[in-house]
C-alpha cells in the first residue's frame, strides 16, 4: 500500500489529504485501483478531518463525459501537435492585426500556482497583453484591494490558529459552516474548550448564524456602517490603542470623523441596519483592548458595491485596537478557492505583476530583467466584467479560458454568451466538454483534473501546499502549465522550456527572491525554495510564507506585521476613509448618511414592485457543479434549481411552495405574470434576461430577500443559472462584481405537468442532457442517482408532455393523480416515466433501483407503495439521513420519554438539546463531516414544535 499527501481541490481552508494506493501485488493487476482517502493528521489546516465534499474527492474521478483529447469546435478531434499550432498561429495572427491587447486570458484559482505563473509570464511578459484576469475577481479582489489600501500589500496578516485562540470570532457575510466547514468546526472546537464567543453578521438566518452565540440580522449592504460606529463606539469609550494608532498608523483621525458623520451613535446605526440598540451595543462590547477578537469575512462583504469600503471599516477597527500581527486577534479574509491566493501571488488578476508587484518603473524592470521578457506590459489590464464586455465589443480577437466557466459564474450570463459567440477565436481548457463555456470554444484542450495534476497551492492562511498526481492522466489530459509552454515556444518565446512543475516553481521562488532583495518591505516571500531540488519539492510539506530561508520551511502559525512595519510608503498601516456613498447598500440606493433604506420604502410600494436577490450556494455543491454535480450523494440535498423565498412574499404573488417563479433583472417587464407562454424568450423556451428555479419557502429569510444558490447552469437545468437575472454592477474601487442584493422582478410561473423519467427514455448514450432531450419541456433537470439517473420535467400541458416523452409504453396506468407509464424488454423495466399535474415526491433514488428488475406485481405494488411515501429531504449527506427518518426518531424518542418519565425534570431547552444528541447517536447523522449539523438540530426542534403542537410534550408536563 502506498501512501500520498495531496490537498482538497475546493475551498479555501486548503485541507490535507492522504490517498492510500495499493500496490501492484495487493491489487491483482487490476487495471482501476481501489483508492482510499481520508484527512491528513499532519495537515495544520485541517489536522485529519474533512467535510462531505473533501470525502468525497475520489468520487469526482469517474467525470461521465470527460474531455480525453484536444477538439476543434465540438466535433473534430485534434492531435495536441495541431491543436498548439492552431493557437498559436491564430493568436500571432491576431497580434499582427490588431495588437496584443486584442488576445486576453481567463484564469482560475482552481489552477495551481504553476500554471498560473506560466500564463501570466506568457501574456503580460511576452505576448505584451495586460488583459489576464481570473474569477478570483469574483470572489476576494474587494479583500485584495482593502489590504493594499490599509497594508500596502495583499497580505492576510493572521493564520487559523488565531481563530482557536481568539475570545470572539465574528463572521461578516461569511456562511463558513458550509463555505469553510473544515475551519468552522475548529471555531466550534475553541468554543467548546474554553467558551469563545462566534458572533453572524448576515441578513440571512444561515446554517453559521443558527450556531452562533450572537446573530445581527442586519439590513443587507449596512455592515460598513455598523463597524463604522464600532470606531465611533471605541473612540467615543476611550478604548484605542492610542499607542499604535501614533506609532504605526496614518489616518486615523480623519478615517474616525467620516465615521462619525456615517453612524454617529448607536442608535443611528441600529436604525440604518435594522437591529435593536441593546443587539448593536453588545455587539460593540465584544471589541476591546482586553479581548481577543478575529473578525472574518467572505462573499456577504466582497460580494457588493462597496465591499473593498466595508472591509476596510472592519481592519479600521482592529488596526484601531492595535490588532495586527497579535496572535488571536485581527482581521481575516477568507478565501473561496483552494489556490485563489496562489493566484495573487503569481500576479493572475489583471491589476497585478508576479509577487504582489505593481507596474512602477522599478517594479516592472525587476520582472522584465527577471524574465528576458520582450514585451512586459505597462499597466493593469482589463478585469473580468471589462474583459468581457471588451470582447462583446469587438476590442478582444482571441480569448484563452482556463478552469473556469464564466457564462455561469459571472453576472449578466447573458452577455457573456453573446461576447463568446461573437470572439473570432476561443480556446477552452477544462476536464469535460460539457460546461455551458465549452459550447462556444473554438479548441478545447483536455487539462488535467484533481488527482490527476502536480503542483502547490496556497490557502486562506497563505500555507503552501503540494497537490500531487494520484493517478494516470486520462486519455490525452495535460497539465495547463505544459499546454501554456507549448503554445509560448510555437510562438517563438524563450523561457518556456520547464522539465517540470518543481522548474516552475523554482523560477517563480527565485523571481521572489530578487523581489525581496529590492522591496525588503514587502512580505511576500518565498525566496528559500529558490534553489529547490526535484527531490525536495516532491517531498514539500505544507509551508505558510513569507519563507525567506530554508530553515522556515515547514512553519506554520505565522503571523505577518508582528513588527508593526507595513509595506505602505511610510511603512505605517493607513487608516481608510469611507469613500462618499460607500455606506449605501448593495442595490445602491441608501444614501450616504444611511438614513434611507430601500427596504423600508418597499414596505410601502409593495412587494411584488421591489425584491432583491442574493446569489448564495448550496451545502454540497461547488462552483458550477463541473466537479460535483455527477456525485449522487452531494446532489441529494438539493435536487433542482430553488428559490428560497419567505411564505408571505410568495403567496402575494400567487406562488406556492414547491411551484415555478421566474426572476427577470427589473426593467424588463413581464408583461403576464402568470403566463410563460408569453414571456419574451429565446429560442429554447427561456427569456435570455431571467432565471426559472423551484420554491421553497423559508420564513427565516427577510419578507424582500431571496436566495438562489449560484451553481446551476444549463449544463445540469434548461433554464439555466442565477446569472441571468444578475446584472454586473460592481465594487468601484475593486471591480469585484456584485452579486449580493440585487433588485429584481419575480413572478409566478405556472408549468402545470410535471414528470420524472427513469432509464432508458432518458438515453444517456447520445445526446445527454444538455442537448434538450425533451424539446418541449419548459423545466428540466438531470440529477446523477447511485444507480443510474433521473430527469425532473416539466410541460405546459400533458399534450406536450407525452409527445415529448417519445418512448416505447408498454403499460401505461393511472394511480391516483399520476400517470404511470413503463417500458419493457424481455419482461424487464428498462423505462418508467410518471406525470402528475403537481410536483412528484417520491424516493429517486429507489425508484431508479427498480430499473432492470422483473416487472412484476410486486414492483408495481411497491412503486405505489413508494408514491403513498413521497419524497424526504437528505438531511445528512455523509450517511444519506431524511428528514422523514430525523422525524421518526424524534417520534420514537418521545415516546419513549413518555414511557419512561425520564425527561420530566428537564426544561423544554434541555430536552430539545438531549434529543438532538439521541438522534444523532441513532441515526448518525450530522456527526462525520459535521456540516449539516445545523439542519439536524433545525429538523429535530421542528418536528419536537410539531408533537407540542399536538400533543403534550414529556418536558412540559412539569411545566
Ligand atoms: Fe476541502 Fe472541505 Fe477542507 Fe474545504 S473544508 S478544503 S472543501 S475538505
């Protein structure tokens, strides 16, 4: 058996991985080994443990439709020699022609380092492009511009362990027990051991903010103007550390007296953010001198108009307590992907050079001397929503997308589509063919997936890891850094010519190295793997830099600014003001001095006139799903695409739980609410500016708020992702788009017969999914099942219905309100459709296990029996727990109590927290990777409620 440390491919938190392989011996000459996997005990980001995804990285491998070789178009299969020569020969065509400007690069923070490093050295060295961006843009650059403003440099000061050692951790827009699972659990931990507070900042009652001590539901977008009077609070209370602010910090009084005139007292700021004075004061009295505070935060911040403002509100406050560099205190950015801080070191976002580098003079002869690079570029180039909108403009010739599939991930998908469609040359380098950016490539190139790939990554705590090869490449994949490489040299570019990952890195370390030696100042540093050996970096351990000599490697639990030297021009942290109109919420409408709130005035308009829509995520998914969707057990949470909308609001607009809405950006009206049929659509039946996605009522959200997860795409659903109906307004100072809050039009929908499809008629063999099977269906979802698949439809009419289901019936019957229909071979079921004119509930997963079985009385007695039970929500992923199971439990648990009189001593509170403990003992649920927890502990007191509701309840018969 051997044994390789690698890393998770998803989060931020950046978690060790052990694949256990056998040998040759121990695996029989079998040609498809059984790996293992399990945490890293040695890993100081995760110490052995992992969440539901991260366990369940061996079963990303098995890609249904992975791409295996280079394609021109969709069609013609290209040798890898052809498809370099194409590209290259294009993109020095199009250098000729229109500049170099006019070729752009794409790229991801799911690259490793060295690939990144590659294609930032090809375009901004060598092809002279400024025009590289990467979709870390879309999740952490309003982070990357507050800490240059407030540091000088794009450094996350703290590590994890600070979050252990902290007395308060306070999440800002951050839904960590689902974003970060891994590093929730550690601050649920600390609370355990010696009490540390976790405080939610978020509008939304999230799985985080049900297990936090203290949750300020605030107003959205009116964080800034809650740590602005948090500045207010400490300076008014004479609890500065007035010996840093002198010493090392400039601008504080000024940063304070536009604090001041944005939330001037407690009130003022409890009134703007809509939360109680006594809430907001106690809030504030948990940042003082002798406390220890990390206030962290993730997309809720990042994801606005002013997000780069709001971060800087927050470090204002910690720098203001001197929190900086301290062990257990201070600010901290959470990262979204596993390498998008590997990406800002090499220089991915288009307003960088490597090393966390600008483009002065000095700066830019460094990298240019470093390089031999002929063409370095003079400035920033164009971010993400610039990018695109310059190609849909004609401005950009030639696109090269890495590891990213933008017509999903970035807002306004619409006119990201358009801008592909219109780019005269795409190449797309991913690991299947399928992504909705695919369809409009020119060439694809088979990259290599997780598992397959070599190289380092860096975390949230800037740890250094190794991502190592587990096994073979398939098919013709290879690595991005080697495609970028082969392309650069039939460009004619010298510098290109790496024997492997560790050269890549050895370079970029040394590219450090004479940056460090130039700009002492600055404390990214990884100079000590300048002169690393193959060897060496093959046995990497996990590093956190800066790592200025050999003897660092291997630290961890660094902190960086200890000495209170910045790498700002005067070495002294700086203090931000607010820009005018920074404290406005997210839709932009607040005004500066906060005293006006959209949300207030809708009270009045009414609802159906103005609501606003957070684009959010699943528990179980990642990203769009390219990686995730085809694991049966990660897509059981959540089956199609949802809406989560408060029951108030859905019902004045005549929209049931478990019915269709429609979300259109406002200012394209719907002309009937209630009719699809006469919605302004494209050619597949859907508007091109809106979203259609599945109620589910959910009373904890605010009455004008609605939630759409982000990683549907019409690769998995006909009608697409939460992009459409998102427009790409922006952070001014970041260009971080916005995704948070943005006004929209919602309406009912009415697809009156719905049906899932089982087996055969799904004909996974040759067209799929995404290539609309079903040409009249107005909904249609692919879900991956452990035996097979199933398909949800829907059609405006059971006309339509069954001449779209165009399978072979051999029995067709009607059981209550559904139409069954089979078909049959040899006296198997090979195919099951059922329609109904209301959403069907019932247990896919089983009913899919029927398909090849003899059609007997039997089975037909159990799918009956199967439609009587419905369907019940999987709570627990890890072990595939319902709520219907969590419920029985709780119905045996109380009646056992009863029985018993055990429980009669203790309160209501206690006997719900006891019962949650029985459950999961029984059950096991929510108690492996521990993500869930909160949906336990939601669906355990629901259904106690329910039995008090109904009946005497043990712990209130005392009572
Ligand atoms: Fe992977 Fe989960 Fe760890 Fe994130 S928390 S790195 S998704 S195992």
């Amino acid at each position: 058996m051997s044994l390789k440390r690698t890393s998770c491919a998803y989060c931020g938190v950046g978690c060790g991985v052990m694949i256990a392989s056998p040998s040759d011996e121990e695996n029989g000459g079998s040609s498809a080994p059984h790996l293992s996997l399990r945490g890293d005990p040695e890993h100081p980001a995760n110490w052995g443990d992992l969440c539901a995804k991260g366990e369940r990285l061996l079963d990303s491998l098995p890609l249904p439709s992975r791409l295996l070789y280079p394609q021109q178009r969709a069609t013609k299969a290209l040798s890898w020699s052809d498809a370099i020569t194409l590209i290259a020969d294009t993109f020095s065509q199009t250098i000729i022609e229109h500049g170099p400007g006019s070729v752009a690069f794409y790229l991801s923070g799911q690259l490793l380092t060295e690939d990144y490093y590659v294609a930032n050295k090809l375009a901004k060295g060598f092809i002279g492009t400024p025009n590289v961006d990467t979709n870390s843009r879309l999740c952490m650059s309003s982070a990357v511009s507050a800490h240059i403003r407030a540091f000088g440099e794009d450094v996350v000061p703290g590590c994890y362990q600070d979050f252990e050692l902290a007395d308060v951790v306070v999440l800002v827009g951050a839904n960590s027990a689902w974003t970060h699972p891994v590093l929730f659990k550690r601050m649920l931990a600390a609370r355990a051991s010696h009490g540390c507070k976790i405080v939610v900042i978020d509008p939304l009652s999230s799985a985080s903010a049900k297990r936090a001590d203290l949750h300020l539901a605030l107003r959205p977008g009116t964080d800034s103007t809650l740590f602005a009077g948090l500045l207010v609070h400490l300076a008014d209370n004479d609890l500065l550390d007035n010996a840093f602010i002198d010493g090392h910090s400039d601008g504080f009084y000024p940063a304070l007296t536009r604090a001041r005139a944005i939330a001037p007292s407690i009130e003022r700021v409890a009134g703007v953010c809509g939360l109680s004075p006594a809430a907001v004061a106690q809030f504030y009295r948990w940042y003082q001198p002798s406390l220890n505070t990390v206030t962290a935060s993730c997309q809720g911040v990042n994801q606005s108009i002013s997000g780069t403002d709001c971060t800087n509100a927050i470090i204002n406050v910690h720098l203001a307590l001197g929190q900086v560099g301290r062990a257990g205190a201070g600010f901290f950015s959470l990262t979204g992907q596993p390498n998008a801080m590997g990406g800002r070191e090499v220089g991915g976002l288009a307003t960088q050079l490597a090393c966390h580098l600008g483009f002065s003079a000095p700066e830019r002869q460094i990298v240019q001397d470093f390089w031999q690079a002929p063409a370095l570029v003079d400035g920033a180039g164009l971010t993400a929503v610039e990018l695109f909108d310059a190609i849909e403009q004609g401005d950009i010739k030639a696109l090269w997308i890495l590891g990213t599939n933008p017509v999903v991930s970035l807002p306004d998908s619409a006119k990201i589509a358009r801008a592909l469609e219109a780019c005269p040359f795409v190449v797309v380098s991913d690991i299947t063919a399928d992504t909705d950016t695919a369809q409009y490539a020119d060439v694809l190139l088979p990259a290599q997936g997780w598992g397959e790939k070599s190289g380092t990554v860096t975390n949230s705590e800037r740890c250094i890891s190794r991502q190592r090869s587990v096994v073979t490449a398939k098919g013709q994949a290879k690595s991005d850094w080697w495609a970028l490489c082969q392309v650069a040299k039939a460009m004619g570019f010298i510098g290109f010519d790496y024997d492997n990952s560790a050269a890549i890195f050895r370079e970029f370390a040394g590219l450090s190295k004479v940056v460090n030696q130039a700009f002492p100042a600055k404390q990214f540093s990884i100079a000590a793997f300048a002169d690393i050996t193959d060897i060496e970096y093959d046995a990497l351990v996990p590093t956190q830099w800066p790592v200025h000599h050999k003897a660092q490697i291997g630290q961890q639990h660094q902190r960086v600014f200890t000495h209170q030297r910045f790498a700002t021009e005067t070495g002294r942290a700086q203090f931000v003001c607010a820009s005018e109109g920074s404290s406005h919420n997210a839709a932009g409408i607040l005004n500066t001095h906060g005293d006006h709130h959209p949300l207030e005035e809708l009270a009045t308009d009414g609802r159906s006139q103005g609501l606003y829509l957070n684009s959010g995520r699943s528990r179980d998914q990642w990203h769009t799903m390219t990686r995730t969707g085809h694991i049966a057990s990660l897509r059981a949470a959540q089956t199609e695409p949802t809406v989560f909308i408060h029951p108030d609001t859905a019902r004045d607009l005549g929209i049931e739980n478990a019915g269709f809405l429609r979300i259109a950006r406002v200012g394209e009206p719907i002309t009937d609410k209630r009719q699809l049929d006469m919605i302004p659509a494209s050619a597949d039946g859907v508007a091109a500016d809106s979203v259609i996605g599945r109620a589910q009522f959910d009373d904890s959200l605010p009455p004008h708020l609605l939630n759409m997860p982000m990683h549907w795409s019409q690769q998995f659903s006909l009608t697409g992702g939460v992009n459409l109906a998102l427009d790409s307004r922006w952070d001014p100072i970041s260009k971080q788009p916005a995704f948070k809050c943005q006004r929209v039009d919602v309406s009912a929908v009415s697809i009156p017969w719905q049906g899932i499809v089982f087996g055969a008629v799904v004909n996974p063999a040759n067209e799929g999914i995404g290539q609309r099977t079903f040409p009249n269906a107005l909904w249609q979802v692919q879900q991956t099942l452990t035996t097979g698949e199933c398909i949800y439809l829907g059609f405006s009419s059971q006309v339509l219905a069954l001449q779209s289901l165009n399978f072979e019936r051999s029995l067709s019957w009607h059981y209550g309100s559904h139409q069954i229909s089979c078909s049959l071979s040899q006296g198997k079921l090979v195919a099951l459709c059922i329609l109904a004119e209301h959403a069907i509930e019932i247990d896919v997963a089983v009913v899919a296990s029927l398909i090849g079985e003899p059609m007997v009385p039997a089975l037909v007695k159990r799918l009956h029996q199967l439609l009587l039970a419905g369907n019940s929500q999987i709570i627990c992923a890890c072990t595939g727990v319902t709520a219907s199971q969590i419920n029985d439990a709780v119905n045996q648990i109380i009646q056992q109590t009863r029985a018993q009189g055990a429980s009669t001593s203790l309160s209501a509170n206690a006997f719900d927290d006891e019962t949650i403990d029985k459950v999961q003992q029984r059950l096991g649920c929510g108690r492996q990777c521990g993500s869930c927890y909160s949906e336990v502990q939601t669906e355990v007191r629901a259904q106690i409620s329910h039995c008090r509701k109904q009946q005497v309840h043990p712990a209130e018969e005392v009572a």
